[in-house]
C-alpha cells in the first residue's frame, strides 16, 4: 500500500510518497514537483515489491569498507592460505584506500573502468585483474544482498594477461642440472613426476609405497608471509605418482632411517623453503650450467614441472595420463595449457593425411565418373515439366 501527499516549501508546493516495505517498515520519499512523477514512482515502487525485486535506498548507505572486511573472512574459509595473502593484499594496497569510504550505491561503473585503466598504467595485468576481482567480489555480495540493483563491476575492459615463453629442459640438460645441484634428487623427482614444489616439500616417509614403487601427494607446503603454510594440494585432490627410478636408492635409503611422519626431503623435520631466485641454489646450478653451455635457459623451479609435461608428450603419453601427472582437473586444462607443446602433432597430422592420399592415388580406381550435363544438353524429356 501507498501514498500521496502535497506539502507547502519556499519553492512551491511538492509532493511526498509514502509506501510500506517487504519487512513491514515505512519508506518515503519526498521532493517531486508534479504529482505524475510522485504517481509514477509509487506505482514502479509497488510494482517491484510484488515482483520481489525491491531494493531499499536506504540499504545501499552501507560503506564498501564495511562489506569488503566481511567478504575477506569469509574467503578464509575457501581460499588457500598462498592465494588469501595475494587477495588480502590486493584489498589493503588497491582496492581499501579508493573504494573503502565509498557508499555500495554510490559506486559507478565509469568510476571503476577509470580506476581499472589507471593502475594498468603501471601495474601488470594480473595486479589489475586480481584488484577488479576483489572488488567486484564484494559488490556481487551487495547485490545479492539485494543492496543494490546490479554489480557495477561487470564488463569493464581489462587488460589481458601476457604469458611468457615456457622453457622446457632435454633429459640431457636435467642430468647437467641435477649434477650441478645440491640436491640433485629434487632435481629429478620435480621433472619426472610433474610435482609442484609445495606438494615435493609437503611429502612424508608415509606416503612412500615402495613396492608400488609410488608416492602419494596429499599435502601442499606453501610459504605464505615469511612462515610454511601446510593444506591440501591445489586441486584439494590427492594423487599418487610414480616414484622415478634413479631416485629409487634414496627413497630406500628415507624409508629406512625416517620415521613415518618425517619429511621425505631436507632433513626430514623443517621444510626446505623456495631457493632465493637471485642467489640460492637452484639458481648457482643454473648458473653453473650456463658457464659450461651458454645455451642452457634460464629458468625456475616451477619451470621443471613444464619440462614434465614437456617430456612425457614428446615421449607419446596421451593427454589423460599427462593430466592425471600434473594433477589438472581436467585433461582439457592440460591441453589449454600445453597448446604449444602440440604443435608438432598439426604437422604430423599433415604428413598421414598426405601419405593416404598419396597411396590413394596410386592405387587404380573403381568408381564410375559420370559427365556433368549442361542445362543445353538434356533433352527436353529429361528437363522435366515446367523447365524451358
């Protein structure tokens, strides 16, 4: 139900609509110089409350401050201790200090596609595109919240991501490198099983199943904010992997000195950390093998795990047990993210398709060619009825 009523200002007489909310309270809204506007806006106003699409004005005062805090800790339950640090900090550094004092209401899409171009002037994509996600996470739990109509973060342009050329090792540079290494056996079990370096750090004595000759990866060990963060792997998705057999002396000798719950790599009771990309020691043995090949890459330790796929492709494993390597969720992923190693199947592909047709030709046909007949040379019987 609602109203109209007319009031005397300094200005002239105005007109105050009064309605009643879904939740029983009172709504007003007051200022309209012409009755048909105060009837148009009672009879939208009523409408979208029986539709159940009404947003109170007032409920859109809350600041985005306020919800973002909200939305952050509910994302602790879901996120993964590496990623919430990425998304906390994007909120502190990015997304607080120019929305946080903002009303949800008041936020405009132009206002976002403005921001959103000024930190590409000088923040990478990905700095740009986790920043919008934030904030547009926290305005689709105001409109949800039904405190506004639509999240105004939706289809602003974003720059795109550019990815870096992968670089994938030979058997014969992974030897070179493990050699060159002080551990020289994480060398081999990151390229011959695909593992991440979290999930290689995380692994226990229990975990070994020597017979199978197989490790399960049940853990994911992460340094997050200067301190070893322990969950599940990324796809929270265990998986066993073979264990490669050059490192099968190693892990026999794990199994024998090594209580069950004891890591399976460095000294066995404190995680070995990530090596220092600028000096430590994976970096000194990437180093060392440059000095011997100029030729050798430069590369990281997670580009260990591209060489895994990169070395099991090129040997002939199908897609789904390259797939179920790496721990992907699907091989779909595998083959959107290895696209590039593919390419040589295109010119193989090719190559059959020229062979068969090839041998096709050279083989005596058995198919009757008949003369394609012109309009002109049927007769008028074959023409048909109707056709000059």
């Amino acid at each position: 139900m609602g109203s109209i009523q007319s009031y005397e200002t300094k200005e002239g007489k105005r007109y105050l609509v009064r309605y009643k909310k879904p939740d029983g309270s009172h709504g007003n809204k007051r200022g309209f110089t012409r009755k048909a506007d105060a009837k148009e806006f009672l009879a939208s106003t009523m409408a979208s409350i029986s539709e159940r699409t009404f947003i109170d004005p007032r409920s859109g005062d809350i600041l985005v401050r306020t919800l973002g805090e909200a939305w952050l800790l509910d994302q602790q339950t879901i996120l993964k201790p590496s990623t919430l640090h990425s998304i906390d900090s994007s909120w502190r550094v990015h997304v607080e200090p120019r929305w946080g004092a903002i009303k949800v209401a008041d936020v405009r899409h132009s206002d976002i596609r403005a921001w959103v171009a000024q930190l590409a002037t000088d923040r990478s994509a990905t700095t740009v595109l986790r920043a919008h996600g934030v904030l547009s996470g926290v305005l689709d739990v105001a409109a949800r919240d039904r405190r506004i109509g639509t999240n105004p973060a939706l289809g602003v342009p974003m720059p795109r991501r550019t990815r870096k050329p992968r670089v994938y090792l030979s058997h014969a540079q992974v030897a070179a490198l493990a050699q060159q290494s002080r551990f020289p056996e994480m060398i081999y079990f990151l390229t011959y099983t695909g593992a991440r370096w979290g999930e290689a750090m995380g692994l226990r004595v229990r975990t070994i199943d020597l017979n199978r000759r197989r490790v399960l990866i049940e853990d994911n060990a992460v340094r997050v904010a200067g301190r070893v963060e322990v969950g599940t792997p990324k796809t929270h998705v265990t998986r066993s992997v073979p264990i490669p057999p050059m490192l099968m002396p190693y892990f026999d000798q794990v199994v024998a000195v090594r209580r069950p719950d004891n890591l399976v790599f460095g000294d066995g009771v404190n995680h070995l950390l990530p090596p220092n990309s600028k000096n430590g020691w994976f970096a000194a043995a990437v180093k060392r093998c440059q000095r011997a090949d100029p030729r050798f890459p430069r590369i990281t330790p997670h580009d260990l795990r591209h060489t895994t796929a990169s070395l099991a492709i090129s040997s002939g494993a199908n897609v789904k047990a390259v797939q179920r390597l790496l721990g992907h969720a699907s091989a779909a992923m595998t083959l959107d993210t290895y696209a590039d190693l593919f390419e040589d199947d295109l010119d193989a592909v090719s190559l059959r398709l020229e062979a068969a047709r090839q041998s096709a030709a050279a083989k005596p046909s058995t198919r009757t060619f008949y003369p394609i007949l012109t309009h002109e040379a049927l007769s008028p019987h074959d023409r048909g009825p109707g056709i000059p």
